[in-house]
C-alpha cells in the first residue's frame, strides 16, 4: 500500500511538473510575433542556402548552376514569372514626362469605382458602342451624375491637398560653384550634369588648369 501511495506521489508530481512546463511554453508561444514560424523557416532555409553554397565552393562548383539542376521546369516556370512580375512592378524613376503621366494615370484610375449599373444602363439605351472610348459617341448622350462629379471634385482637391504637402529637403551646399542664373536654370544644370556629367568631365578638368586644347 505505501509502495502505491508513494508511486501515485511520484506520478502527481511528474503530472504536475509537466503540466507547468506546458502552460509556460503555452504563454511563451503566444508572446511571440505572428509572423514568427515564417521568420523562423526563413533563416533556417538562408542557413541552409550558405552551407550549400559554401560547399559548391569548395568543390570549385557554380552554386547558382547546381541549384537549378535540382529545379523542376515548374518550378523554374514560377520562379521566371515571379520575377518578371516583380520587375513589372518595379518603379523605374523619371524615364519621360510621357512615361510620367501615364503611371499617374494608372494610379489615378485604380482608386476609381465605376458605376456598372450605369454603364449597363447605357449600352442597352445606346448600344454598346456608346461605351466605348474609340467610337464617336463616346460620352455624348448620358449626363454626368452629381454623385460623380463631386467624386472627381473631391478627387482634383485631393491631388491639389497631396501636391501642396509635398516637399522634399534639398542639400544647398554654399561652396559650390555657381553656374546659374535662376533656379530653373539650375536644375537644368543638374539634369544635365546627371546624365552628361562623366562624360564631360574630363574638359572641365583640363579648363580648370588651362590646359584645354
């Protein structure tokens, strides 16, 4: 009987002990970040990604080379158009003002919600070349709602708001020379400077030690 007792002691004991342990790890996981797991398997699989390579290394191997022998064509497929949709998305900087416009134009028209009821409306009214912006009679027959034009005056105070806050800090250095008249003229200068600059500045050396032929 105590033989009994004492085991029974014993596995209350070990019962409650683990018991314990799982509350804390219970707390433990739920304090961490939600995106935990993944930031986890993220730095296991760049370890895994090192090894591997250094390994390739030292084989005297190319390790990008070895890697997409093991890829599937799927695989490879995937990797391609996530790629070159990652490089769609990408905002290339002032290219032209032509190319400008017409990524503010698509940002522009991606916040707009277009009234489907209406323009089914209209293509049964006026058929369903009236909708469309190619033909002749695009925009002539159905008036513009309230309801839109306060939308597209809300919009215009919206961009005309966003274009006032807009500021950006530029470096002023007063050492530098002055080779402007006003401050178009000057970023002119700096436009060209960007894009010209190495290749003219070999002649701007030799005219500031005289040496120009």
């Amino acid at each position: 009987m105590k033989a009994k007792m004492a085991a029974l002691k014993k596995r209350r004991e070990t019962g409650a002990k683990d018991n314990h342990e799982a509350v804390v790890e219970e707390d433990r996981v739920a304090k961490l970040p939600a995106n935990h797991e993944s930031r986890k398997r993220r730095v296991e699989w760049e370890v895994e990604e090192e090894e591997k390579k250094k390994a390739a290394e030292a084989r005297g191997e190319d390790y990008d080379r070895v890697k997409y022998k093991d890829m599937s064509a799927m695989e490879a497929d995937r990797r391609d158009r996530k790629k070159s949709k990652k490089a769609a998305g990408k905002d290339a900087g002032f290219t032209t003002y032509a190319a400008a416009s017409y990524r503010q134009y698509e940002r522009l028209t991606k916040q707009m919600k277009p009234d489907v009821k209406a323009y089914k409306k209209s293509q049964e009214e006026w058929g369903e070349d009236s909708t469309e912006s190619g033909s002749l009679a695009y925009g002539q027959h159905d008036k513009v709602s309230a309801q839109g034009m306060d939308a597209m005056v809300a919009d215009l105070e919206k961009q005309d708001e966003k274009r006032k806050n807009f500021s950006r800090r530029r470096a002023h250095h007063h050492d530098a020379d002055i080779d402007y008249i006003n401050e178009r003229n000057r970023n002119f200068n700096k436009k060209l400077e960007r894009f010209y600059g190495k290749y003219t500045q070999g002649l701007k050396d030799d005219l500031e030690r005289g040496t120009a032929i």
